[in-house]
C-alpha cells in the first residue's frame, strides 16, 4: 500500500534512510520522503514546506494533496498538535476525530474552482484507518487517547480568545490550525484521511497562558510514541476494511 504522512514537525524515528524527491504540481513543487516500511511505500510531507516554516494560513494545501495523489498514495495519516476545549481531554493525550468544524476564511478550500463537485462529509475521516490507529494506541499502556472528537479548524496565525473557546467549546472538543482543508482536498482525490493529534496545552481561558515553547517541548517528549504509534498502525493495514472515502468524484457532481 502506499500511504502518506503529514506533519507539521519532522520524524527522524519513523523513516529508515528515506529518499528525498520533489514533486512538481501545479500549485508548486512539493519536497518529500518516501521510504519502505514493512510492505508499504511511504511518503513524507513536512507540511509547512520545506524548511518547516510557512504559518498555517500559508501551507500548500493544495499542492501536498496533490503531491499524494500523483505519488498514488491511497491512505493520509495526518498528525498534528491541538489544544484542547475539554476539561477531561488533558495534555500529553492523543484525539482521533470523527468530525471538524471549518472556520478558516482565506485558505483554497477545493481542487475544483471550475465545476460544480459537492463531496459527501457525513463521515470525513475514514471509520477503518480511525479504528486500526486506535487499536495502535490502545496496546500502548503510556498513552491515554480519546477515540472521537470534533476538531474545530481556526485560521490561525493568532491563537484563539477566552470568548471563543467558550462559544466553540459547546460544539467541540480540541482546537487546531490544519485539519481543514486538507481532509476535504483528500476526499476530493478520492484518499483516505485520518488525523491523529497530540493535546499539547489547554486552550485559552482553561489554563493560564499558553507559552509556545512548552507546546513544543511536550511534542518533542511524545513524538517518539507517535512514531510507535503509526508504525503500529501500518503493521495492521492489511486488515483495513472496505470504506466510503475512496469513491467516486463524479458522483458529487451536481
Ligand atoms: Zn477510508
């Protein structure tokens, strides 16, 4: 199988002396790893480019979906940090969510500007990939995971108010920056979605600041469960069942 990775941070753990190659799409070129992992082919993005720093408000949606999809990956794993809106969802524990809410407002949202596609979000993330990552973390005794969520998508760079977390706590649960619009781009090419996030800090009002630097020192001391995780994960890939995500794109056509 050949699966995609996406991340905001490197992970020098989880691939063993991986390839790099660029990728050209028509949205710019794409840099990845890609590398063999048991019986599957595995691509890397880093995705806030190349040199890891471009804002969530300036990733290249489109151009890593499309990277996947000409390098005919079938499944993305997307990993990333959020903050939590929850009292029992505490730092340091692990969300797989069922559902997002988008409420970005200047980022490309769809690969199709010129034709009228409406793909189906009943279920965005896939329901197979979502149960073989728990079942990765639940045999991992040192990890707490939560196994749904509605991951509410902000526009970033700024983190959010009190307010806000107040009013989007009574619809969800964690809060991040990246998870739309890639979960749309990559139902759009027909590829199966999974996020799996790291609750890095509780969001504002529930704590009392939120220094960045913590945020990263808590990741940094999880990222090695993270890969443990995923490689987990792909050990089990093979008895990923049958699943809506991979249909077809003409069918939302209106
Ligand atoms: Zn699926």
């Amino acid at each position: 199988m050949r699966i995609g990775i996406l991340c905001g941070h490197y992970m020098p753990d989880l691939l063993t002396n991986p390839e790099k190659i660029k990728v050209h799409t028509p949205y710019g070129d794409i840099h990845l790893e890609t590398a063999t992992l048991g019986n599957h082919e595995v691509f890397f993005i880093q995705r806030h480019g190349e040199q890891g720093n471009l804002p969530p408000h300036r990733i290249n949606y489109l151009g890593n979906i499309h990277a996947f999809a000409v390098s005919h990956v079938s499944c993305i794993f997307s990993i990333g940090t959020v903050g939590s809106m929850q009292k029992m969802i505490r730092p340091g524990d692990f969300v797989i969510p069922h559902d997002f809410i988008d409420t970005t407002k200047s980022r490309p949202t769809t690969f199709y500007d010129d034709s009228r596609i409406h793909v189906d979000m009943t279920e965005p993330f896939c329901s197979s990939l979502r149960t073989l990552l728990l079942k990765s973390c639940k045999k991992i005794k040192e990890i707490t995971v939560h196994e749904n969520g509605v991951y509410l998508v902000t526009e970033g760079p700024r983190l959010e108010t009190a307010a806000e977390i107040q009013l989007y706590s009574t619809a969800a649960d964690i809060v991040g920056m990246t998870v739309a619009p890639e979960v749309t781009l990559a139902r759009e090419k027909s590829m199966c979605f999974v996020s799996l996030c790291l609750v890095c800090n509780m969001a504002a009002g529930l704590q009392q600041r939120l220094p960045a630097d913590e945020i990263s020192a808590l990741y940094k001391k999880k990222q090695p469960l993270i890969s443990k995780i995923i490689h987990l994960t792909f050990q089990s890939l093979d008895e990923k069942q049958l699943c809506v995500c991979p249909s077809d794109v003409s069918q939302a056509t209106l």
